[in-house]
C-alpha cells in the first residue's frame, strides 16, 4: 500500500500522458472520440461505482457540474439497479472501478445499456468485463494496484474525469478559453504537488503515534472536499478497523456535534479558500466542545495554523483538483496509524481487492 501512495505523482503523470498537451490547449481521449458529442450534447449524466470508485464519482459530480453545466447525478451501483431507475435515451451513465470486474456496476452498465443509454466506462484494467461491456470509455493506466485499500486507482480516476469535464466544458463553452487554459496547466502540475505533499510524511507518521489508540474518527470537508472526506474515512476504516465517519462540514452541526468530546479526533480538509470562513467556524465548534482537530490546508495559512492542533499543508492548486492533493495525507494518515495497530495493512480483514459477487 505504501508502494502504491508513492507511485501517485508517476500514476496521475501515466493517466495524463499522451492526453493532455497544457500548452497547446489540447486534450485527446482517443477511447471516448467517437461518443464525445453524446457526452457534450448529454441532459443529464449519471455516475455509478462502489466503495472509492463511488467517492471518485463524486468529485466527479462537482467537477462536470461546476465546469460543463452538465446535471450529475452519482449512484452507488449496489443500490442502481434495484430502484427502477429512470433512465431516457440521451442520458450518459459513467460506469467507474478499478478492476472493472465489480459485479454491481456491470449490473448497473447492463441495465442502462437495456434503456438505451450511451455508456462511458472508466478502469484500470485492459480487457476487463467493464472495458468490454461500455460504449467507449478511457483506461486510468495507473499500473496494477494490488492493495485491497485503492489509492493511486483514486487519484487516476479524478484524472480522467477532470480531463473528460475539461473537454465537455471546452466544447460547450461553459468557461472562458483563458479559464481553459489556466485549468490545463494546473493539472498539468498536479503530479509534483502531490509528490510535495509527500514531504510531510514523517509529520503524518508522529500524529497517527497521537491518535492510533482513538475508537472514533470524524472527517470533514466542504465542496470539492466533502468525497474526500468520506474517502479519508473510508481509508481507516478498511485497514485500520477504527470506525470513522466522513460528514459535509456544515452536516455536523445536524447531528455528528453530539458525538464530539476530547476523544474525538477531527480531521478537517479546508482547503477550499471559497469557503474559508464557514470552514473556520466549523472548527472553533469542535474546538468549543474540547474536540482535537487535524486540518489539512494549503501551505502558508496562518490562521488555520493558529487554530487546529496539527496543521499538514499541502501545495495549492485550481479549487477543482484539490482532491488529488487533498487526499494523499488522508491516505498515509491510515496507512500509519494501521501499521502502529499491527494490521495487515495490504490485505485487510473480510475485503477483496475485486468484489465480483452481489
């Protein structure tokens, strides 16, 4: 697993190679050309995947939402195909997986394909039932991720959808060519911010020493950085076996607030500079009710320094590919805190790498 959280500057690097030119202002997603006006002239796109797939989808959601002005709705494939769904003709369902062998999200490609929906796959795996099974779609080309907990398989699949949201809001002319542009060499430059997130490694490594005793987690996040959140949660629970929960920032005060005491362990990701205050106010309520927070913020941010009790900064980067960044501590975060507990941290405990049963 930490082989694999390491490759991500190399990983996002092989998902962008040969398909995104910054400086000529060019995408080519050679897999989706032939459909690529189905998805710019879409009504309305559907996202379905499980577990880390799902969380990718939602980033997903706010990255064609924000920038093509497209209607996103994302599914948890488990749940997709027992609810009748309505589906019309020119709708676009987006299957994403790592393997691209989950049996529930073949399930869901199956019953949108028998609606005539148009069908984009997004995975990792050449010659898979999932790159078989859809109209056209991109490989992550992250290279075989053989953790159970998927790490690097995330931040690929946010490639590919950042760079399929970009071509659909170029096309539609959603933003402005110089926004285009600005956003090309921005995620062009991801992969060396994430490898600069990296440096806080041993940082990381002294707070999961802090925390690896605590029973409870409680993610937050805003935007953007509410999937990471869950996915931060998701990470220790799967490998660590300590429950956590991801909440919407603003959510906690609805409910999980009653959860916080000095026991509680709070991890914040703000780094939304849109919504800096209201991330500000959510911790000083933590902090109100004696609870530990942990934030993760873009670097030189003086006021969340003085305010949190361990501050990891991450580089800056376009709002819209934060969670590329934003993710990577979260990840070696469990990682360490699961290594100090003495847990197999690469083949947990009733998990596969591939769930290819209902």
């Amino acid at each position: 697993m930490l082989k694999e959280i390491h490759e991500q500057p190399n990983s996002v690097k092989d998902s962008m190679r040969g398909r995104l030119r910054a400086n000529e202002g060019i995408i080519v997603l050679g897999g989706i050309r032939d459909y690529q006006q189905k998805l710019v002239q879409a009504k309305r796109i559907i996202i379905v995947g499980c577990g880390t797939s799902y969380y990718a989808g939602l980033v997903g959601e706010y990255l064609i939402e924000d920038l093509a002005r497209i209607p996103v709705e994302v599914e948890y494939a488990s749940e997709f195909r027992y609810r009748n769904p309505v589906i019309n003709a020119d709708d676009v369902v987006i299957a994403i997986s790592q393997s691209g062998e989950t049996a529930d999200t073949l399930a869901a490609i199956e019953l949108a394909k028998a609606k005539g929906a148009t069908i984009f796959g997004i995975c990792n795996v050449v010659g898979s039932s999932i790159a078989r099974t859809t109209h056209a779609g991109a490989y992550t080309h992250a290279g075989p991720e053989i953790g159970v907990a998927s790490t690097k398989a995330f931040t690929a699949q946010l490639t590919i959808l950042s760079l399929m949201a970009l071509t659909i809001a170029h096309e539609r002319g959603t933003i402005t060519e110089s926004r285009y542009h600005e956003l090309l060499i921005e995620l062009e430059q991801v992969p060396q911010k994430i490898s600069l997130a990296m440096e806080n490694e041993a940082q990381i490594k002294y707070i999961a020493d802090v925390f690896k005793d605590s029973r409870n987690f409680l993610y937050l996040g805003r935007g953007y950085n509410y999937p990471v959140a869950l996915e931060g949660a998701l990470k220790l629970k799967e490998i660590s076996y300590i429950h956590a929960e991801g909440y919407p920032a603003a959510e906690m005060k609805h409910g999980p607030i009653a959860l916080i005491d000095e026991e509680m362990p709070v991890v914040v990701v703000a780094t939304n500079e849109s919504a800096f205050e209201k991330i500000m106010s959510n911790i000083q309520e933590v902090k109100a009710r004696h609870g530990r927070v942990i934030v993760i913020t873009t670097e030189n941010n003086r006021h969340l320094r003085e305010s949190a009790e361990f501050v990891i900064e991450i580089p800056r980067t376009a709002e819209p590919f934060t969670p590329m960044i934003s993710v990577v501590p979260l990840q070696l975060l469990a990682y360490h805190i699961a290594v100090l507990l003495n847990r197999n941290v690469d083949q947990p405990r009733n998990l596969a790498k591939s769930v290819t049963v209902e």
